[in-house]
C-alpha cells in the first residue's frame, strides 16, 4: 500500500514535484531557523560574557582590552547576516532564472502552476535577502556608534548612536500609516461577478 507521502499533492506530476520539493526546502530552512535562534543566543551570551569581563576587569588588564574587540561577537553576528542576505539573493536569481517567460507576455498568465511556486519562492528569497542585509547594516552601523562612543566618550553626543534606529523606526511607522491608510473597502463592482 503506498504511503501518505507517495500519495500526488496534484493531478500534474510536475506541480506535485515542486510541491514535494518546496515542503524539503520549508524543512531544511525550519531546521536552519532553529540552529541560527541558538547560534543568536551563543553570541548574546558570549557578548554579555564580554562586556563583563571588561567592565569588571576580572581577569586583570581586561578593562585595557579595545571596546571593538569586546564586540567581536557582533562582528561576527553581521558577517554572518551578510553571507546569509547574500546566498538569499543568490538563490533568488536562480529560480528567477528558471523563469523564461514567452515572447510578447505582458503578464503571468504564461506561467505554470510549478512557475508561480517557483516565483513565489524567488520572491520570498528575494525579501528574505534584503531585510538580512537591511538587518546587518542597522546593527553593524550602531554597534560601531557604541564603540566608537564608547572607545571616547567626548567622541559622540548619545544622540548619533540612537539616530540610525530612530530613523528606522521612523521609516516602519510611515510605511505602516501609508499601507493603513490605502486599504479601502472594496466596492461592488470589484467584488464578485454575478
């Protein structure tokens, strides 16, 4: 008797294909969601580790160690952002790729029901990419406002450092009032054709 996992997703192989082959890739990237949470909490408690020592001086001379070598955790924390926003936009581009559209085609109707998964993922890796990067860049350009301040005190007013996130969080309330405010209730010729 065939298994669950034999049974077709959908009457057309190639669909039922990408299909099988998207839930692997929701798997594997699940299980790569769980080790990056313990890498982040690896790093964080190594960073804690350090600013203590350094703050303590527990073992003698630490207080003379480099405040951007006290954050090296974080360091290495963006590289590793980096290398993942990168790979991201990498896979995006081959699956957007894969997508050859007909010549003439002003739209998506060409496309296969395996074509939209595979653009759906693109996109997806896509978005992925960018807030990783986008995440990277926040968290490198204020961490090295910290050292920097951090290093000389005199060297920075306390505002610069939290410029970067205010200006972010800035940027996130205005794009959510835009998105707020052009949601509009649809009218009844755009609902359902009778």
């Amino acid at each position: 008797a065939p298994s669950d996992d034999d049974a077709p997703l959908h009457p057309d192989p190639d669909v039922s294909r990408e299909i099988r082959r998207l839930v692997h890739a929701q798997a594997l990237e699940l299980r790569s969601q769980h080790r990056r949470a313990i890498l982040s909490l690896l790093f964080r408690v190594l960073q804690e580790l350090l600013i203590v020592l350094k703050l303590a001086d527990a073992p003698p001379g630490a207080k003379d160690m480099s405040w951007w070598a006290v954050l090296a955790p974080v360091w290495i924390y963006c590289g590793a952002q980096l290398s993942i926003a990168a790979l991201m936009c990498l896979a995006s581009q081959a699956l957007s790729a894969q997508l050859e559209p007909p010549d003439g085609a002003t739209d998506d109707s060409w496309m296969s029901d395996a074509d939209r998964l595979k653009a759906a993922a693109a996109s997806e890796a896509g978005a992925g990419g960018v807030a990783a990067c986008c995440t990277c860049l926040c968290v490198t350009l204020v961490a090295a406002l910290v050292a920097a301040k951090a290093q000389d005190a005199d060297a920075l007013p306390a505002i610069v450092i939290f410029a970067p996130l205010l200006a972010a969080l800035g940027c996130c309330w205005c794009c959510t009032c835009v998105l707020i405010c052009g949601f509009r209730p649809l009218d009844d010729e755009d609902g359902d054709v009778e």
